[in-house]
C-alpha cells in the first residue's frame, strides 16, 4: 500500500478534521495507527454496547459468515424471523421491520405512520411533531423532524407538514387532529444527554391518545441496555406505538429496527415499504447475539450499577452531569477543546454541543475502567 491510501484526501469532508486513526479494539479500549490505547467512551457513539473484539459478537459474525450473510428479503431467513420475536417479546410490540441505520428506521417510522393514516381514512393526518433538542438523523424526513438549524444549512426546502415547538411545554398543543405522529427521545442524546422528564412525556403521550396521534420512541440511541433497562421507555412508563432502534442493535454491524403494534404494522401492506440489505442474516444473527447479552437482567443490573458509579466519577469532572444508566453528559467550558484534551490524556468521549460531553462506555464498562477515566481526566476541564 502506498502512502496515499494512509490519508482521508479521498474521504469526503463531511466529518471535519480527525487527527487520530484507529486500527484495533479490545474491550473497552481503542488503539490507535501508532499502537497507543485510549479508553474508549464513546464505543463508536453508543453502538459497541459489548465493547470491541467482544467473543460472542465475533463469534456470531464469523459463524453467520460461513453459514449466510445475505439472501434479500424475497426469501424469509430464520435469524430475521427470531430477532423479530425476541423483540416482540421485549418491546410488547408485535412486529418488526429491519433496515440498517437510525435514520432508516426513523424515516420507515415515519412512513409507517403516514399510510397507518391514509389506511384509516384520514388521507389529512400527515403532520409530524418533535421535540426541541431531539435527533432522529440525516436523512430528509428524519431531518425534518430534527429540529436543529445547524444540521439544516443548505438543505432548505425540508419536508413540509414538520413541527418542533421551541419549547417541551409547547409540544403539547403543536399534536392536533392533523398530526400522524410525535417522535420523542426518553434521553436527548445528540441533544446533550438530556432526559426528558417523565411527566412531559407522559403529558405527550395522552394528548396523542386523545387526538389519534401516534407516538413513536426513538431508541435508537437509549436502546439495547443503554440506560439500564432494555429500552428507555420501560423507565418513564410509556406505551409507544413505535418504536425505532440501531446503534447498540447488533454491537456495530449495521442494522436499524421499526417496531410497532400488531393494529399499526398492518398499514406496511406488501409491496409499500422495504430495504435491500434490512434484516439480513449477518446483522440479524449478530443482533440476537447482542440482544441474548444485554437483556439479561444481571447485566442490565450490572449497566445501572456501572452508569451510578461513573454518575458518581463525573461530578469531579464536568458540572451539571446528566443522563441515566452508561449514558452521561456533563457541562465543560469548551466541549472541542476538552475532547481534544481528554485524547491526548488517553480518553476518548464526544462533544454533544459548544459545552456539552457525552460519555457512553461500552456497557461492559466496569469500576476499574472508569477510576482509569477519571484519574485520567481530573483536572482536563480547568486546563481547557
Ligand atoms: C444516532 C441517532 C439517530 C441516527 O442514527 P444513524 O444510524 O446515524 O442514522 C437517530 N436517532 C437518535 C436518537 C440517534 O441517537
């Protein structure tokens, strides 16, 4: 290989400047082209929920490999058709369609939604709600209904018919008769690892109820084991209709999840919605590996322990620390410079906003990773 190949020249610039290459990953650390380790708080933005190299994720791909990775969905394959009802059987959401991202499975959601409407005779429900500080990805429907501005420049005219109020309480008069559905997260992650509280969201799940609106959880982000249950919603007590899901799915192989009730999956009749790649053997088996994991309840006992105590470490490190489970913002003065600090001190986390740092460890995080963390981090926010 030459040189050449060793540089992003070739890469689009969408991504900025990354002054560090990653080649390996072992549990719960990264290791750079010159062989250094960092421990690794972002677990490739919250989808390395079993850490790197982790043998049952390796396994199952390397077995599904030998076996099938792909037949397309003109076919049923049995992995597809198991994760679907291990799913169900977490969720209380009977059905599942499977693509591969979050912004996929916000945009089928949203599809899904639309036509539960059209099918029920009200072609006039399109309207779609969200929340401020809310994400639900990059592609045009998801980022209509991402309500950030910045992540608008130069994408103008957007999906029309999308509302995001300037504030929580606003939300609830934005759901009217028109709206098909209101897309919330339990915790605002891009937003700066903000829960929502439950009562606004409970407050937005009975206006739904009482104009026809559906509500859809995001869980793309708070899924699979990240706040310490399986989903976020179980916590703030909700009853979605959707629910929409990838990142920690199948621990970094790409897939994306829609799952909604028996009454709303009937809307995707044969032939109205799909995906090429969605719910492949390779993904969904990785998937069912993952899910075997994280759903058992000593481990999600064990992410609400870990996620207290890392609660705990970053009071010392940054102010007004928020989130729940492994999922944790804290507010810092400057969110680029202290990432760019927190590297070079041997940490990796993320900048979530101009003063916002989100830490996401691998769930298999445990106390002496997160006393490494710390000890490497006192002191970071004051020097930046
Ligand atoms: C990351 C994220 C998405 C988008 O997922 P992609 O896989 O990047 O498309 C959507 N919603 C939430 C809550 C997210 O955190």
């Amino acid at each position: 290989m030459t040189a050449r190949y060793e540089t992003d020249a070739h890469v689009m610039g969408n991504y900025g400047e990354r002054p560090l290459t990653m080649v390996r990953g072992e549990g719960v650390y990264l290791y750079d082209a010159e062989g250094r380790a960092y421990l690794d708080f972002t677990a490739g933005i919250a989808v390395c929920a079993l850490g790197h190299a982790h043998p049952v994720v390796t396994q199952a791909i390397a077995d599904q490999a030998k076996t099938l990775i792909h037949c397309s969905n003109l076919y049923q394959n049995p992995w597809q058709n198991r994760l679907a009802a291990r799913l169900a059987e977490l969720s209380g959401l009977g059905k599942a369609f499977f693509c591969n991202s979050g912004a996929e499975a916000n945009e089928a959601a949203i599809k899904l939604a639309r036509r539960f409407a059209w099918q029920n005779g009200e072609p006039d429900r399109t309207e779609l709600v969200s929340l401020p500080g809310g994400f639900h990805g990059r592609t045009f429907g998801a980022l209509s209904i991402t309500g950030k501005s910045k992540y608008h420049e130069g994408f103008h005219p957007l999906v029309p018919g999308c509302a995001t109020p300037p504030a929580w309480d606003a939300v609830l008069e934005a759901i009217t008769e028109r709206t098909a559905a209101c897309f919330v997260e339990v915790v605002q992650g891009e937003g700066g690892v903000h829960p929502v509280p439950v009562e606004v969201l409970q407050a937005i799940q009975a206006r739904c109820r009482e104009t026809g609106a559906l509500l859809v959880v995001d869980e793309v982000q708070t899924g699979v084991g990240r706040t310490g249950t399986f989903f976020a919603f179980e916590q703030a007590g909700l009853e979605p209709d959707i629910v929409t899901m990838a990142k920690g799915l199948a621990g970094g192989v790409p897939i994306g999840a829609v799952l909604a009730s028996d009454r709303v999956a009937e809307a995707f009749t044969p032939g109205s919605h799909g995906s090429t790649f969605g719910g492949n053997p390779l993904a969904t088996a990785t998937a069912l590996a993952v899910v075997g994991v994280v759903s058992d309840a000593n481990f999600l006992a064990h992410v609400r322990e870990a996620g207290a105590y890392l609660r705990q470490r970053l009071e010392g490190i940054g102010t007004e620390v928020s989130g729940l489970g492994l999922m944790y913002g804290i507010t810092v003065p400057d969110a680029k410079a202290f990432v760019a600090a927190a590297a070079e001190a041997g940490v990796l986390v993320t900048a979530v906003g101009e003063t916002r740092v989100r830490f996401v460890p691998p769930l298999v995080v445990d106390r002496v990773h997160i006393d490494e963390m710390a000890d490497r981090l006192a002191g970071v926010a004051a020097r930046v």
